[in-house]
C-alpha cells in the first residue's frame, strides 16, 4: 500500500502542512518536530511525490549545472563545489529536509545543447541553474539565451552565471559571478616582460568564446603597452604581430602542442609561449621538448587557471589562479538562496598570478 503525506503526519503527531514544511525546507519548523517527522518519513520508507510537489509550489528539488565537459577539472571544480552546497551538509542519516537535487548537463560546448539543456530544465521546473564557463559570442545564440532564461527567471527559477560574464540586455540572472580573466591575462604577460621577454607567442582558445578573447585582450594590452606590437618603436614589434604571434584552437593539449609547432615555425625566435589554459600549456611544453628546447632556459611556458596538475609537472608552470571551487560553492549557495547576491547582480573575482619555475629570464646567445 503506498504511503501518504498523511500517513507520516499521523505517525509523527503533526499536520499534514508540518510534513510539508519539513520536506521542502520553505519554512521554519522546530528542530524537535523536524526530527520527529523525519523519523516517521523514515519508518514509513514514504517517496514525495517530486513532480506533483513541484507543480504545487511553482518549483522543484532540481537544480541543473551546466558545464562544457565535466572531464575537464575547470568545469569539474566549480560543478563539484557547487553541488556540495545545493545537496546540504546533511546529517548521515541519508534523510532529506530542505536540501536539493543537483543535476550537472555537459553541453560539449555545443549552443544548441545548452539551449536544449535549459528547455528540459524549465520543463522540470528546476528551482535554480547554473551555468558555468565563458560564453559563445553569437548575437543569434546571445539573444536565445536571453530569451530562455528569462522565460526561466520569469517561473521562478533562480539563474546564477559562474566564471561567465552577464549577458546584455538580461536582467533575469540573480548573479554572475565572472573571472578576471582580462586583469589576469594582462599580468601574466608582464611579468614575463618584467623577466626580458620580447618575442611571446599566444596558444589562444576557441575564437567565439568570452575566455579566449578576455584572456587575449589582457596579453595583448600588456604587448602594446610595452611597444611590443605595432611599429616596434619601443621595443622591436613590427605590424601584424598580433596576429602573427597568435594561434587559436581548442581548451586541450592537442591544441597546444599543435600551436606551439605553428608558433615555432612562424617565429622561430619566440623566447615565451602563453597558453589558453593550463591544459593548452601541457600540449605547449610536450611540442617544445620534442623539439630539442629546454623549459624555461630556452623558452618560457605560462598557461591559465591553476588547475591541480600545474605544481607537479616540472618544472611546476606558471600560471594565473583562479579561485573554482571558492566560485562554484558561492554559485551553490545563491541558487539556494543561502547567500545575498553581490550589489547589481555582478561580481568580478579575482585572479591571482602564481610564478613558478616554468617561466625564467630569457637565454642570452
């Protein structure tokens, strides 16, 4: 015989409407009546019925989490973070009171998965979601977007961004919380200036991508900047070196190793190679090392976002920090709305340099 919400209430000598409040975790309830409801759902081993208590209160126990691929430990950080905030410390009882039920969706980096993603998610009517990552750059695919989160804001679903700038003309996000990731491109750049580098060579991401193009924009104004573009009347560039001195690719080591050989080629004389991301750096050293090079006494290697492995390859890579998991588990918390949202509705996080040995003054013939 299935068991009821009525059931649990007559077991734990409360009202239906206490059971309720209890379940979804939309009111406070006294800790000793909480426990006594919880015991009785237990007894009675009593489901919710998740669709039915959704349409109730406008929304769900899910809350989706959309990444590019969760194989990759920039997704996987920020996703893993912000799952332990939404799923609650909980008490090791395996009961459930107030926490929710994360999803994460790997879109592949593909538009139209997102967009399909965020449908289905509406359709459940998910009580929060998170995307993740830089953006795709297309007015067609921005305005879409736009449209499908507001239709999702506008049923009561909480849309927190992490690591991803706001989108124009949306006032439906709760939060984005976006990487420095042009401050963070721009001091990686000069400290390798500060070190002697003239001729560095970029392993760019994805041209569509909001990270690739913040990341670049932030290496190339520490280039200019230092007249190291341009007509070389500071410090020997010459026209059409920003281009020149730029491969873009894929976020993964085939593509770094594959932009180093171009770089290489078209500039043999590089002392310094910055990649996209860490990952982008590991492809940039093996492509160096297979060539005879040494790192850094022959050339420099820096790459983006700290990931784990970056301490242990040698020599340990110079890198640019950004705080995952402290991002993602923010993003947790405001889909639950356990945290206030930053003023405006927009934070700029951090990104801190991290100089280790892969970075070096260059050789002098």
């Amino acid at each position: 015989m299935t068991v009821t919400l009525a059931d649990v209430a007559a077991r734990a000598r409360v009202s239906p409407a206490t059971v309720s409040r209890v379940l979804n975790g939309n009111y406070p309830v006294a800790a000793s009546t909480r426990e006594r409801v919880l015991r009785a759902v237990d007894d009675l081993d009593y489901v919710l019925n998740g669709p039915a208590s959704s349409l109730a209160a406008a929304t769900s126990d899910l809350i989706g989490i959309l990444v590019n691929d969760i194989a990759d430990p920039f997704f996987g950080i920020m996703a893993g973070a912000a799952q332990t905030e939404i799923g609650g410390p909980g008490d090791g009882s395996g009961r459930a009171g107030g926490e929710k039920l994360a999803v994460v969706c790997n879109t592949g980096g593909s538009p139209a998965r997102e967009l399909t993603y965020l449908t289905l998610l509406q359709r459940q009517r998910a009580a929060a979601v998170v995307l993740t990552g830089g953006a795709v750059e297309d007015p067609a695919h921005q305005a879409a977007m736009s449209a499908k989160l507001a239709r999702l804001a506008d049923a009561g679903t909480r849309v927190v961004l992490c690591g991803r700038p706001p989108l124009p003309d949306s006032e439906s996000v709760l939060a984005a919380l976006a990487f420095d990731n042009r401050g963070g491109g721009r001091r990686l750049t000069e400290h390798l200036i500060s070190l002697g580098h003239r001729r560095i060579g970029y392993a760019a991401g994805p041209l569509e991508r909001t990270t690739t193009r913040h990341r670049l924009e932030g290496h190339r104004d520490a280039m200019r900047a230092a007249g190291l573009y341009g007509d070389g009347s500071a410090g020997g560039g010459t026209a059409g070196d920003e281009e020149r001195l730029t491969v873009h690719g894929s976020y993964d080591r085939s593509s770094g190793y594959d932009a180093t050989v171009e770089l290489l080629r078209r500039e043999p004389g590089i002392t310094a190679v910055v990649a996209a991301n860490d990952t982008v750096a590991l492809g940039a050293a093996a492509a160096i090392r297979d060539r005879g090079l040494r790192i850094p006494e022959d050339i420099s290697v820096a790459g983006f976002d700290d990931l784990p492995f970056s301490v242990d390859v040698v020599p340990a890579l110079t890198t640019v920090r950004l705080p995952l998991f402290e991002a993602g588990a923010r993003a947790g918390r405001l889909a639950m709305g356990k945290e206030t949202p930053p003023p405006g509705g927009i934070a700029t996080i951090p990104a801190e340099l991290m100089v280790r040995g892969s970075t070096a003054v260059p050789r002098v013939e």
